[in-house]
C-alpha cells in the first residue's frame, strides 16, 4: 500500500467548484491504487475574514481564542472535501488536528509540532478510506486548539507524511512549481524541475513566497522529497529533494528579489571593540530580525555602521537607533528606504568558482551600483537601489544563463 | 459559589455588536459574584449558510461531514464571545463540546446527549473564568463530532446546568418570554410569569417554537427551573418550573395554532377489526408522524376515518394511504390543505371541569365549525378550517380572559 499526502492551499480550494475538482485529483489517484492522506487549507478568503471578525470585536485578542476561532477555517474545507469526495462514490472521512492527533507545544498562533499519533490515519487507510486532515492546527495536551502559523498546512503536510511514512508528498498551489525567478519580472523565466532543500531554504529567506521555511527544514530533517505543483492542471511541478538525488547540474538555480527591507546608517561610530555588539542586542531583543550588516573601514577612530530590516519594522528600529546613537555617541543615522536585495541561489556555487564576479558583472553592465553585499554558502545578495531591481534581476538571470 | 448558566441563541450573537452586548450581560452576571456557564449558537445566519455551502456540493453529504462542518459555526461563536469579555477585562475561555466532555451517541445531526464531564469547566469557574460553551455538538468515544439536532444549544444549557449542578439557567432568545398566545394573532396576549414543565412541553408539541421539547423534557427530569428571557433588554421573562412551584392559579396558560398540518379522510372504511391498525401501522413505518385521529360511529358496516399529518409530509401519506385504501377495499381518499389546530393547554383543566365546553361555547359564538377534536390531560385541540384560524385563537384568548 503506497501512501501519498496532498496539500491544497487556499486558493486550490476557494469555492465549491475548485474543491470538486480537489476531489476529483484525489479521486484520480486513489483509482491507481494510492492511499491518499489529503491535508486541506481554509477556502480563499475565510481565515483573513474570520481575522477581521475579531478585529471588530477587539484590537488585542488572547491568543487561545484566535486560534479556536482561526480552526474553523480548515475544518470547514476538510468536511467539504469529504462531502465532495463521498459525492463522486469514494469513502472519506475528515479530521480536524485534535481528532488526528497532532499534538503542539502551547505556542498558540505559532504552535510546534511535537508529535503526531498517526493510528487513527493508518487504520482508516487499512480500511480503504480518503483521510483528510485540516491544515494549520494542532492541540496541545491539555486539549486548547492551536495553529501553526505562516505556512502551516505545508507544515502540517510534510509532519504527516513523516508520521505515516509516506511515499511521497505533493504541494499543490496557484503556480506551476519553483522559477528561476518570478516570471512577472522576467518572461523568460523557468521553471526547475527539481531543487535541493537548501536552495529552497535559501530562496524562501530571501523572498521565494511559494514555501514557508519551516516545512522545508521538516522536510530536509526527514528526507521527505516534495513535488511542488499547480491545482490548475496536470504538469509535473518542482521536485525539493535533497542534493544527492539531484540529476541537473546546474551552478545557479534560482535569482530572487525583496524589496521589503530598509536599511539604517549609523554615521560616525566610535570604533571601539562592543559597539556593534551594544547595537544589534538592543535592536535584536526587541524582536527586530537585522539582516545584512555592512561596517566601513576605519576613518580617524570612526566608522558607519549599515544594517538591513523587514520594511515593516523601520519606525521602530529607527526610534530605537536614535536613542542608541546618543548613548554611544555617534554623529547620527541614516535611513534608506528605497533598497532592493537581489540574490543568487545555488548549490553548485560551492564547487564552482568566479560566481561572484560573474554577479557584480551583469550588475556593472548594466550600471548598476552595489551598496552592499552578503553572501552565504550558496547564495550571495547585492543591496542596490530599489528602482533599479527589476532591470537587475533580469541582468543576472541572463548572465547565468537561467531562461528557456 | 453561585453558579448560572446562560444560553444565547443565534439572533442574540447575529455580529459583533450584539456579541459585545451578551458580553456585557455575562460581564454583570460576574460581577454580582456569580460563576458564570455561557453556552452560545452560532452566529445569524452562520448555520444556514454552511447548509447551503454544503448544497453546492451534494445533495446527500453524509451525516457525520456535515456535523464536522456545521459545529464551526458555534466554534466561532465562542470565541467572540471570549475575546469581548476579554476586552472588558475579565478573563474568559471558550470550549467545544469535545473538550469540554459532552459526550453523545453516534446518531449524526440529532446526537443524544449521553454523559458531561464537567471537571474542567468547574476547574476553570473555580480559577475565576467565565466558562463560554459552543452550543448544539457534542463528541463520540471515537472522538468524532455530532450535532444535537433542531434546539439543540438549549439542550447544551439545561445539560451542562445539570453537571454542574447550576443554581439558575436563562435562556435568551429574541422573544421576552413565553405569551399566553402568539402576540402577532392577538395584541392582548400577556407574558406569562411562570409555566410548568408540563404545559411548555404540550405547547411545543402543538406549535409554539420558543423552545424545542427535548430540552424542556431533560429540565423536567432534572428539575432545573429555566428562564426565557430577551437579550435585548433586562426584563424578567418566563420561569418554567415544576407544578408545585407555580404560584399563580390559572386554568389555561396558553393557545396555540398551527397550520402546518394536512387532513386525510378515508372514506367508506369496511368497519372491521384491524382496518384502523392496518392503515396506521403503514403510515408510520414510514416515519409519518399522524396526530389527531377521528373515526366515525359506523354505518351499515361501513366507517369514515380521518387523521392529521404534517403538511410536509402530505405527498408520501397520500400516496401510502391511496395504496393502503385499495388492499383494504375502502371506498377512497379526502385530502384537505386548509386546516388549522387552535389548542388551549394548561394544569388546571385537571382540576376545573367545563374547560371544554367552555372552549366550544367561544368557536361557536364566532360560528366557527369543528371538525375534529382531541385532548390530553392538559390539553384541547379543536381542528377548524384555517380561514378561521386567526379569530378562533382570538376568541378563546378572550373567553378564557388571557388577555392583559
């Protein structure tokens, strides 16, 4: 009995019509023989309108209570499902995250899975049954329902296909698979046929939006391949696996853009040992994720001190700058707005050489000046001006060769 | 410790407006220093309308997807209704019937209440909560979702008043309690005080809809006075209690009408042992629910036999009793549409002779003619042609000085 997972996000299952064509894919496979665990998120817009709901009720709602109000999104969808599965002549049977165990720590709006009792699953597979599971939530053990957070049916998904040891795992969203870029930006973009968890993982912190990174770091954790893939037709999607059973040799997998950071300049910095340390502990205790982080050389016992941060977190981070500024006694801050990152993704970076050069050289051709750069194992960001990230992304999409 | 039980039906929950008010009801509760046990419906239209999702799905969704799906819209309910008591700062927490231990049968859509495991709710009233309770579910031992049914959150309240061994449980609704007749039909028609049991369950099953009769029957059984009251203001409403603790004497409590039943008269009936058991054992192996039955004194070996029915159900009783009248060789089949039920119930007719007559005298005077007429021990219905329906309610609610 081979056993595979499904997700569905909330587009795939938006409405009526979208979910009988779920139920008719489920149907399709579970014909070939497959066992079929199917993990459902809420329809389109339900869990933004619940969302709103409590917002007419309170600005500040405890979070047990958001999260046994968000649930009901996805236990709508699983029961849906199940209708539409049971309509075409096929036996399903729905389960929210208590009932098929799926046991979180009590982060409520962001909960953990700590462990999954799949019997209940397994015996109504033995029993020839479509399991449908609600996305996004768990139970603690006390019984109070929680959720997962940002991407949490993907999460749910891949913990449930560890859970049950299945052979395989299937993503289905609103797009294709996995680009070598976002092709609104870039026509001539293509789609991967496979990618390793890394670059993935790597794509995702830099601005991939298809998948969150905690299923991902599950899935690698695991083993677990994924195949990404569109709920709008047949074609074969993007493959996540990990690097060994990757056939393609490809330098460079994918190119990304966010321009969703800002960046702050503390001018003037008395270049004594601790004070980048002073900074980035009182901007990181107040939960501000810094990024790339730039020191110039040394001028005359000063420096500057760059940082990126999430777009969002700009009039907090500059607040607090300010006042750390005065406290160590630099000449003043900066704040730059209209930045873009673009980044290179690529496991074959690792084992070849110039990648670098070859980045800041379709930038330079195309005049593009670098404020500052970053790079990690398998990625390397440039900093540039934010009107200029689209021309860029192209520039160092075709340099590398990426396109059909 | 005091403790009440209050349950807020689906208009006193219809947006956040009015969940803000019920918060501010159970908020003044607390404060007087009682414990306080709030079951809620789900909100407006919620219900209906995952109905109606469902519909666009299959016209035969299977019993135990549609309890998955219908139990969200209480789930939503109860926590709004947390987080607007937690605005006005007092602490609060919301529970499905699964985690709050209401167990019930495995019969889907009208689940029998089989047991409540109150221990955590009287944990969380003794640590100072406000208990909020999602109405109308339950949970079988293999952990799978039910619904109670038609009033099925007044059967959450009177339940959970039992395990709790609640010292008062209220029941809001959109009406101010229960009227000695419908106050649309005659103006006069005052609130009554009190009602017992008894009285409230014949007036359930004769058509008034303030309350459904399995939550009244658990009441009786468990002797918990319940108070009907309005969510709209705070007004005293109606206690209905046990016989004893009436204070007032009145001989008739109430008159009631329904026009929702059809009668069927089978004419030239051979007047021989077992015909009436032939036809009605028929009629409700069907799952027909045949009420008043009349047969006529027989003539020349022949009978007439009439009986009402749900008008709902009109097309399959004609059909069976068409059949049936062939096989038993009657002379053929009268249906009439245009019937109406005016009852008078109340404890005291068992004690004050000349109820009946005195119900006929008031028909009569208006000349209003009565076709069928049974009782029960604190009960009278007189079955007339419905055009007259309107003006016999108002005569007997005056003749028996009901009025204000």
């Amino acid at each position: 009995m081979k056993i595979m997972v499904q997700k569905f996000g909330g587009s795939s299952v938006a409405n009526p019509e979208r979910i009988k064509l779920v139920a008719e894919r489920v149907v399709s496979y579970r014909k070939k023989g497959w066992s079929m665990v199917v993990v459902v998120s809420a329809l389109g817009d339900t869990t933004d309108e619940l969302i709103a709901l409590a917002g007419q009720i309170t600005d500040d709602p405890p979070a047990r209570e958001m999260d046994m109000l968000l649930s009901t999104g996805e236990q709508i969808s699983v029961a849906l499902l199940a209708m539409a599965i049971a309509e075409l002549g096929y036996r399903a049977i729905s389960f929210t995250g208590a009932q098929v165990g799926i046991k979180t720590d009590k982060t409520h709006t962001k909960a953990k899975i700590i462990d999954i009792d799949a019997n209940r699953i397994k015996n109504e597979l033995g029993g020839g049954k479509v399991v449908i599971v609600a996305g996004f939530q768990g139970v603690t053990e006390d019984q109070d329902i929680t959720t997962l957070g940002r991407g949490g049916s993907d999460l749910t998904a891949v913990a449930l296909a560890k859970a049950v040891s299945a052979d395989a795992c299937e993503i289905y969203t609103d797009v294709e698979g996995i680009y070598t870029t976002d092709p609104r930006i870039v026509t001539e973009a293509r789609k991967l046929k496979a990618i390793t968890y890394d670059e993935m993982l790597e794509m995702a912190s830099l601005g991939a939006q298809v998948m969150q990174a905690r299923s991902i770091e599950v899935a690698k954790k695991f083993d677990i391949p994924l195949h990404v893939r569109s709920s709008f037709n047949y074609n074969d999607g993007t493959l996540i696996l990990k690097e060994a059973d990757i056939m393609e040799d490809f330098v460079i997998s994918g190119v990304t853009l966010n321009k969703n950071e800002a960046k702050i300049t503390v001018c003037d910095v008395p270049d004594m040992p601790g004070i980048a340390a002073k900074i980035f502990k009182e901007v990181s205790k107040s939960g501000i994720n810094v990024d790339t982080i730039v020191q110039n050389v040394s001028r005359k016992g000063y420096t500057d001190l760059s940082f990126t941060i999430p777009l969002g977190d700009l009039a907090k981070a500059k607040s607090l700058t300010e006042k750390i500024t005065k406290f160590i006694k630099a000449g003043g801050i900066l704040v730059d707005k209209d930045i873009a990152r673009v980044s290179i993704v690529g496991v074959g970076m690792k084992t070849h050489p110039g990648v670098a050069a070859k980045m800041f050289e379709a930038l330079a051709q195309k005049s593009i000046n670098i404020s500052m750069i970053t790079t990690s194992e398998i990625s390397i960001s440039c900093i540039i001006n934010k009107k200029n990230a689209e021309k860029a992304v192209r520039a160092v999409h075709a340099k590398f060769g990426l396109g059909k």
